[in-house]
C-alpha cells in the first residue's frame, strides 16, 4: 500500500486524501481512485522520493 511505502504518518495520509478527494472533485469523479492519489502524491515533492 501507498501509505506504508512512502513512509506517511497519519496526518500526511489524511493530508493525501483530501487533495486526492479535490482533485477527484475537479474532475467530477465520485469517488477517489487511483489516479488521483498519485496525482496528490506528486504535489507532496522529492521529500517522498528520498525514503530509503
């Protein structure tokens, strides 16, 4: 899972949500799927990409 992989305390794994779930909203979607959780994982920056 995403959350495990990156590291996320629980706070940046809500923080992902809500602008997955906004992105989901500008693209009039339902509901929140995968797409847009890696879209909001790209607004999150290097910081994510530099776990070990």
């Amino acid at each position: 899972m995403w959350v495990v992989h990156f590291a996320l305390s629980a706070h940046s794994y809500h923080r992902i949500l809500k602008v997955a779930r906004t992105i989901a909203d500008l693209t009039e979607s339902e509901g929140v799927n995968a797409t847009h959780v890696a879209e909001a994982l790209q607004y999150r920056g290097e910081d994510l990409l530099n776990t070990s």
